[in-house]
C-alpha cells in the first residue's frame, strides 16, 4: 500500500529538521521504527520526502543521520562543495515538482576540503588539475576570492571559515535565482531555500536566517 502524498509546509520542515538535529546532537533517538522493514514496504510505490537537502559529499555529513530522519523523509543530493551545477539545480526542480517538498536547505560544513583545495589553488594554481575537479573549484571561487580581496588571505583558517558561509549563501542564491520553476514556486506555492552549516566539531546544524547567519554581518568579516 503506498504512502499518502501529503505537502509539509516550509516552516513545519524546517522546524521537523531543527528538532531532528536536537535529537542528533543530544544521541537520545532510535531510527528502527522510520527504517525497518514496514517503513521499507511502505515507500516502495512511492516517496513523500519533506524536504530537500543539497548537501557536501563529505563522508561526515551524511543529512538523514544529521537530521535524524529515516527513509524516505528527505530527497537528497550531495556534492563536493554543495555547489549548485545544471543537474544539481534539475534535480531540486525534480522533487520539488514531483513530491511537493516545500523546504530546500543548502547544507555546508565546517573545515570543508573542497572550500581548502579552492584556497589552496588561488594561492598557488595547480598546472595539471583535472578538469572535472577543476570545475568545482571555479564555482567556490568568488566566495573565496572576494574574501581573499578584503584582506582575508593571511589568515587561512578565518578564510575558510567565512569562505565557505559565503559558498552556502551562493549556492541559496543560485538556486533562488537560477531557476524559473524555483522562482515561480517561491513566488506562488511557499517553497522557501534556506543556508545552513553543519559543524563537525558539535554536530549542530545552524540554519542562516534569510540567507544571513551571525558571522555573515560586514562588522564580523572585519572583524
């Protein structure tokens, strides 16, 4: 018997993803009942996932165990770096059409290796990167370059710090404006795209309000 298609409003998700990461953080939730065999059965017709995450690749950031959710509750695309590249942005317009999600999250992470290798190839290009590896660093570059140009360079780590808050808000913006389905949804039908960075020091998931978080603001960068 299929699962009921049912449309979560945006808020609900993210509020189901914010107490999803408490329980997470805090290691009190058991998943057997959201991943056994019933729960299996249930979504093999069909998948009603309440949110989409476009994640890091990263192997320390896997989203359902970050958001505490089991099968079927979230649609899923990760990527070094959680850029935003044509089958990445069709995919999100993919299940946002398709099962109704309503929240997009872009889910970056603290210490992000494809945020480092982007740093590490404006302070000294590589000559024979390939050219697929290359193509991810080209979309990180801007948020790392305008940093570096505000005079960020000489402190690596604060770079990649911020450096890698602005890929999160670039890709948000990518996503909000690089699309006209997305763009009619949010304008219509409540789909709203939020930034959030996970850190792998606390395990806690800090979602940017309107696209900004605190260490975002012109006074912390100058700071």
């Amino acid at each position: 018997m299929g699962i009921l298609r049912l449309m979560i409003p945006a808020d609900e998700a993210l509020s189901r993803l914010k107490l999803g990461n408490a329980r997470f953080v805090a290691d009190v939730d058991d998943l057997s009942v959201v991943t056994g065999q019933t729960r299996r059965a249930d979504l093999v017709e069909q998948q009603n996932p309440f949110a989409i995450i476009l994640g890091c690749s990263d192997s320390r950031v896997p989203a359902e165990i970050v958001f505490n959710q089991g099968l079927g509750d979230l649609f899923v695309i990760r990527v070094a770096g959680n850029i935003v590249a044509p089958s990445l942005l069709g995919s999100v317009e993919f299940s946002a059409v398709a099962h109704s999600a309503r929240l997009v999250v872009v889910l970056g992470h603290t210490q992000c290796g494809a945020i480092r290798a982007t740093v590490s190839e404006l302070k000294q290009p590589s000559a024979n990167r390939s050219p697929n590896l290359q193509s991810i660093v080209n979309r990180i570059q801007p948020s790392v370059q305008t940093l570096m140009e505000a005079g960020l360079e000489s402190d690596e780590e604060r770079l990649i710090q911020l450096a890698t808050r602005a890929n999160i808000r670039a890709s948000v913006a990518h996503l909000k404006h690089g699309s006209q389905i997305l763009e009619n949804l949010i304008a219509h039908e409540g789909l709203k795209i939020v930034g959030a960075e996970y850190s792998l020091e606390t395990g806690k998931v800090d979602f940017f309000q309107d696209g900004v978080g605190e260490e975002d603001t012109p006074a912390a960068i100058e700071h």
